[in-house]
C-alpha cells in the first residue's frame, strides 16, 4: 500500500509483517501490481513509480511528461497501463511505460481508473464519470450526470459490472441494457462517506471509508443493491481496501491502520 510521504508498505507474508521504504517526498495515492514482482505506483507531483522487485526498490520514471496530482493507475497487462489525477488527466501506456500520452484532460479531478478488456471507465470529482471503447485512446463523459457527489473509488469486474463508490453514501453502478451499458444510482447511508471498494466475486463486494472519524467497513452481498456494516475496531478513516478472493482481504487508513479478514 502507498500513503503520504512516498511511504510504501510491502509483505511477504500474508499481511502478518511488513516492510516500509521511502522512494519519493509527494504523497502516493495509487498502487497496482501486475506480477508478484512487478507493480507501479502514483502520486502527486506526476510521481510514477515502478518496482521490478515485489516492492524492494522502486524506480521514479522521467517519461511520464505530467506535473499534475496523480490519484490512480492501472495496468491490464505487462504492457498497458492508465493514470488518472487531477485536471481530469488521463495519461496512457502501451509499452510497459516507456512511453506515455495524454488521452484526456477533462477539468475534473480523477480518482479511479480501470479497465475490462477495451472498456473502461474513470470516476471523480462532482460526480463525473468518463468511459472508453477503444483501450483509453479516446473517451466520452456519461451523460446525464448519474450523481452530483464526488466519487473516490471504482472498481470494474467485467465490462458489465462496474461499482463506484463515494460521499455521503453513494453508489453507482452499471447493468446490461439492450443498447448498451447504463449507470444507475443507489445509496449506503448518507453518514458512510466512501473512499475505496473492491468485489472479489460479482455479487459480493466491500466499501470502506469513514463515519465522522472513525473508519467502517460495509458489505454487500447482491452486487452493491444493499450494503451493511461490518465490525472493524477503526478510530480512523479507512482510505483503501482490496481482496485476494472471497475471504482473505485487507482495508488500510489514516495513522497506518490496517486491518484484515
């Protein structure tokens, strides 16, 4: 997991211990890995990190041509690979970042990207949501807006099953019509404000974030049309949160909480 500071926390060992290295001074927001060896990671100030080593080392990349706010990545494979951030920028890779263009600079900041095959989608700020067809070379903002709500995590299983989470409880998801893939718009509880979610099978899937001040987990078990709250001892936020398969996950947060299942 990245955090502030250039902060990165690696284990070898199921989560029981772990490592903490310092590659840059800007916060890290964004971290995907491709192989048990090879992963990148994003942050502020265009930070593009790359690590061949499971995490051991990382490598700042000088190609990357972008001085904004880097809040996500993902890569599909070895090869090719998307970053969002702020000012709406989307930058792309095909060739295992070597190179990279911008394909997007859409105003609003970007929290999370991903991709199923040649379709993706990017969520952000007050609501917006940006898609593609075509691998990430071009991209359409959803129209009408589904939400005003600013939305901080995303998370695509098939080119049908989209979910985004955001504040103040919301959930927006996508469903197969007969004409295309559609967005609509459902709720948590107005109290959760979310900040990261994850479905390790296609109807069960977490959300994680904070209530006040203290971190939550919720869980749904009918593709993210319901969710309730789960027992986590978290006096903090919780900011991120990914699973390995149906029962073995882990949610992290502020003042280096982490907490696992």
């Amino acid at each position: 997991r990245a955090g502030e500071g250039g902060l990165v926390l690696s284990s070898s060992d199921a989560g029981a211990s772990w490592t903490r290295s310092v590659s840059t001074p800007y916060d890290l927001h964004g971290v995907w890995f491709t192989s048990a060896t090879e992963g990148w990671a994003v942050g502020d100030g265009g930070t593009v990190l790359h690590t061949l080593d499971g995490g051991g080392n990382w490598t700042r990349l000088t190609t990357v041509g972008s001085g904004e706010n880097l809040r996500d990545v993902y890569f599909a494979d070895r090869d090719a690979g998307w970053v969002v951030g702020t000012n709406g920028q989307i930058l792309a890779t095909s060739d295992r970042g070597a190179t990279w263009s911008r394909t997007w600079r859409g105003g609003q900041t970007l929290n999370g990207v991903m991709f199923a095959g040649a379709d993706g989608w990017a969520v952000g700020e007050n609501g917006v949501i940006v898609g593609s067809h075509d691998a990430g070379e071009s991209w359409f903002i959803v129209n009408p807006s589904v939400t005003a709500q600013s939305l901080r995590g995303l998370w695509r299983r098939s080119e049908e099953q989209s979910v985004a989470v955001g504040l103040q409880g919301v959930v927006v998801s996508t469903a197969a019509t007969v004409d295309s893939v559609a967005w609509s718009l459902g709720n948590a509880g107005s109290s959760y404000q979310c900040a990261g979610v994850c479905f390790p099978t296609a109807a069960t899937g977490y959300a994680v974030g904070w209530n006040g001040t203290a971190g939550f987990v919720l869980r749904s078990d009918d593709g993210g049309g319901t969710w309730g709250p789960q027992t986590v001892p978290s006096a903090f936020p919780l900011r991120g949160v990914y699973f390995v398969d149906e029962r073995r996950g882990w949610a992290v947060g502020d003042n280096g909480v982490i907490r696992h299942t």
